[in-house]
C-alpha cells in the first residue's frame, strides 16, 4: 500500500486517454533539459516515439520494451538543436561586386562530407549559406548537415535575398539602381496587362458583334451573304469573317495574360519590391546603416539586417534606429571593443536593450568552420557579462530555425513536439562541453561513441 501511494505522488506524464502508441519507444534520461520553454527541467527524461516526443518530465515511466539511453551522472544536458544563420565556408565559385541576383547558394557551394560532419559533432542541425559575392550576389540556400548531396537535398534551394552595402559610392548606386529598374519593370507589366486586358476585351466585343451580325443575317435568310461589322469596317471593311483589313486571319490575345521577359538577375529585386521575398542586409558599420536608411528611403519593403564587424564596432550609434525598424537583426557571438579604445561592448546585450526582439546570434566569422568550433566560448562571453541566458539558447536554435522557415523541426522541446534535439555532455555554453547525441524527428543522426569506434 505505501508503495502504492508513492508511486501515485510521483509527477508520471501519461500519454491522453485514446492514445494508442506505434513503434517503438526511446526514453533518455538527462541531468538537464533545457526546453526553451520555460524553465529548464533536472533530472528528467525525454519519452521519443516515431519522430515525437511522447512525454517529457521527471519520473516518467519506461514502456515496455522500450530503448534506454542512461546518461544521468555525466552532466547530460538536452536542447534543440544549433542553427547556423549564415555561413560561406564551404568549397565555391568566387564573385566579386555586381548584381548576381539569379544565383542561389545550391548553384555555387560544393559542402564536402568531412565539414558536415565536423557540424554534426558541433550539434549544428541547419546552416544558411549565402551566395559568394558583394553587392547583389544571389540568394541563400539552407542545407542540413546530414544531407548528402547538397545540390540534391538542399532543404530550401531558394530562400533570401543577399545585398552588402559599404561606404563607396558605387557600392549605394548598385542597389539604388536595383530598385530604380524593379520599379520600371512592374511599370513595364503593369502597362502590359492593361494592354493585354483592353485587347482581349475588344476581342470578345468583336466575336459578339460578329455573331449577332451572323444570327441576324441567318434571320434575314441571307447568311451567304454577311455584312461587315462596324469592328471589321475599321480594320478595313473587307467583310471577310475573322480577317483584319490585310486579308491575314486575325489571332485572338491569349486567354491569359503573359509578363513581358525579365532579365533574371532583376526578378528577386522584383520579387522583394512586390514584398514576394525577404532581403538580407549586410553591414559592418553605422555609416553604412545610415547609407541604406537613405537608399531606403519610404520604401515598404521586407528586410532583415545582418551586422557583421570585426572586433572592434561603434554599432552602438545606431541600436536604437535599428531597433525602431522592427526587423530582425543577426548579430556576432562576440563582446566587441569601441574603436581605437579597450572599453568591451555587449553589441547584443545593447540591442535587446533598445528593443530588438527577434536577435539570431552567429559564429564570429561566416567563413570557416573554425569559427562555429568557438562559438560556445564567444557565447559564454556574452552571458557572463549580462545577456539573458535563455535568450542566447532560444538565439541560437529556435529564432535562426525561424528565420530560414524550419520552426517545425527545431522547436521547443514539449510532448507533441518534434523529436529533435543535441544532448551535450556538460552545459551547452561551456566550451569545454562535446555533444553526445543529435536526433532528428527522433533519428540519431550523431552518436559520439559509435563515432570514435568508427
């Protein structure tokens, strides 16, 4: 009886009454989970079950043949996922400064087996990579690190639109001209439709003319012999049925309507004026904050801003301006130093401050590999000195998932949620902590020990 009544206090999640489950159970028990939900959760344990997590929670019971994964004692800790927001590291094509619009990232990058694993190992799940070039390179793709051949298994082969700006006149004319020819040529179909739609009008006024003129000529027992139509009179008054003044057959306009051709390398600038597609903004000063604000202008347009400097920035000039733009910032994991000073700046701690809300946090530098390995300590930087912790976890995983449209995958970790998630051996911003595991819709797709035996 007393064990009865112990078992009963015990805080057991239990699948709804209805529940019928399939497949076979995982159940992990960690030191740690940190659901990105609320609080962090000790000491408990993740139920998995065809790509869901049945249950999540302290006490939970094991069901009857399930898999076991006993990590407790070893500091284990479970989270969603890590989320590379822009990368360019891997092996492609170099561009220089011009307008590339009509290039995509899966066009030119070439990942090779030996980087995807080393982010495996790194519990990075997505990566976002840009195009190479300045100015107007292209458009970014989004790439899983298990994939196997990106060309082929790019998860979004077309995603955002990359511009950069920098303080050259010719750097601001390119993307003003940009916009200047998006503007002419939604001009340009807009007049083409009208034209299009006045014609088809015409025509349909002209077979009804031409088919009453008929009834009324079959009426009047002389179908042999049809009158010209008022709309055949003035294209020359021959009288000949479904002939223009020339004797040639008349065509009628297509039944629906068919753009004017655009040069590819304008459609994305077209696509991002008619709001169709999302920019992304590289800068890496506040003067050039200041360039695109003016390139800018009224403009209603869907943009994000990527600020990407060095270790020294005086970003914090023009916090304010960016966070009264409302639009999503991705900024780098690093504390930051005020130019030609030692004085540290939190450039992420400022923009939360001045009301940026939705931060994505990236490795130093977008170029190696090298940078996402150091990421975790630029991160503990920046918790140590004031950023919310939580907010560097959710910064890392959920909004970058957000951002590249992978919400569904990388989500907070709750029962009924996808199975997805790393399980690191210590706290996840602690250098010194590897990953253990990663899963997928409850796939492992990194298991360290079965790693080191192979």
């Amino acid at each position: 009886m007393l064990v009865e009544l112990l078992l009963s206090a015990l805080p057991v999640a239990l699948p709804q009454e209805g529940d019928d489950p399939v497949g076979r159970a995982t159940i992990y028990h960690l030191d740690s989970i940190e659901t990105l939900n609320g609080d962090a959760l000790s000491n408990a344990s993740i139920l998995v079950r065809d790509g869901i997590i049945e249950r999540i929670g302290a006490s939970l019971m094991v069901p009857e043949h399930a898999k076991v994964v006993d990590l407790r004692g070893t500091g284990a800790t479970a989270m969603p996922p890590l989320v590379v927001s822009h990368a360019s590291f891997f092996p492609s094509e170099s561009r220089g400064r011009g307008r590339y619009g009509q290039y995509r990232a899966v066009d030119a990058v070439h990942p090779d087996e030996e980087s995807l694993q080393e982010l495996r190992e790194l519990g990075v799940l997505f990566v976002g990579v840009d195009p190479p070039g300045s100015g107007i390179p292209g458009r970014t793709s989004v790439l899983r690190s298990d994939s196997k051949n990106f060309l082929d298994d790019a998860v979004v082969r077309d995603l955002h639109l990359k511009l950069s700006i920098d303080m050259s006149k010719t750097a601001k004319e390119l993307l003003r001209k940009a916009l200047e020819d998006g503007d002419k040529a939604i001009e340009k179909e807009k007049k083409a439709f009208v034209d299009w739609e006045k014609a088809r009008k015409e025509w349909k006024e002209k077979q009804e003319a031409k088919k009453k003129a008929e009834a009324e000529a079959a009426k009047n027992g002389k179908a042999e012999d049809k009158p010209a139509t008022s709309a055949q009179e003035g294209k020359g008054g021959n009288g000949d049925k479904g002939k223009n003044g020339d004797g040639k057959e008349e065509k009628a306009p297509s039944e629906t309507f068919e753009a004017p051709k655009m040069d590819p390398s304008l459609t994305p600038i077209v696509e991002w004026i008619r709001k169709e597609r999302v920019a992304h903004i590289w800068l890496d000063s506040p003067g050039e904050w200041l360039h695109w604000k003016e390139i800018i202008g009224e403009r209603e347009l869907a943009w994000e801003v990527v600020l990407y400097h060095t270790t020294s920035t005086n970003f914090h000039e023009v916090v304010e301006d960016i966070a009264k733009s409302g639009v999503r910032v991705y900024a780098p994991s690093r504390i930051s130093f005020l130019p030609s000073t030692r004085v540290r700046n939190n450039l992420p701690l400022v923009l939360t401050q001045a009301g940026v809300k939705n931060l994505v946090l990236m490795p130093t530098s977008p170029n190696n590999v090298q940078a996402v390995k150091d990421w975790r300590v630029g991160l503990s930087d920046l918790v140590r000195e004031g950023l919310d912790r939580n907010a560097v976890l959710k910064a890392i995983s959920i909004e970058p998932a957000k951002a590249i449209g992978q919400e569904e995958t990388v989500a907070p970790l709750t029962a009924g949620g996808p199975a997805t998630f790393v399980i690191t051996d210590g706290d996840p911003l602690n250098p010194f902590s590897e990953v253990v595991y990663m899963v997928a819709s409850g796939e492992v797709l990194y298991d360290r020990e079965k790693d080191k035996e192979n």
